[in-house]
C-alpha cells in the first residue's frame, strides 16, 4: 500500500504590470481558473509546478487564500 507525505505551502502572486484586476478561482476537484491574466501572467506558476514536481511533489489541490495560492502536494514515502 502507497504511503504519503504531505507539504501545505503558500505562495505570494508576483507585483502587477497593468491595473487590471486577476482573479484565480479553484474548485473543489483541484481545477484552477485564471481570469485577466494580464496582471501577473502564468509563467511564474508553470515554473512552480515544475520546481516541485521536479522535487517528486504532486499537487493535490490549490486555492486562493487571503491573496496568496495555497498549495497542498504530496509525495510517495519508500517502505
């Protein structure tokens, strides 16, 4: 049987380049939206999930948390 660890990390969306507004929505099924991607782009964020995953972390589920993304991943545990 497959053993996990868990990490919870948070993370602050990078400085505005234009004075719209961005807005990512996640749902509970871990699927995120982004809305007027103009602020901060995605980049940062592909670049996120490639760190981690790199790492051996999975992304399990990710939110929108008083202006931060909260990030919940996990990683299998060898016997």
């Amino acid at each position: 049987m497959a053993r996990w660890k868990y990490q919870v990390t948070l993370h602050q969306f990078p400085e505005t380049p234009c004075d719209e507004m961005e807005v990512i929505e996640c749902d509970q099924a871990g699927g995120c939206f982004v809305h007027d991607a103009c602020r901060v782009g995605t980049g940062w964020l592909e670049d996120l999930f490639h760190q981690k995953g790199n790492e051996g972390w999975e992304l399990v589920q990710s939110g929108y948390h008083h202006q931060k993304l909260l990030c919940i991943w996990k990683k299998e545990v060898g016997d």
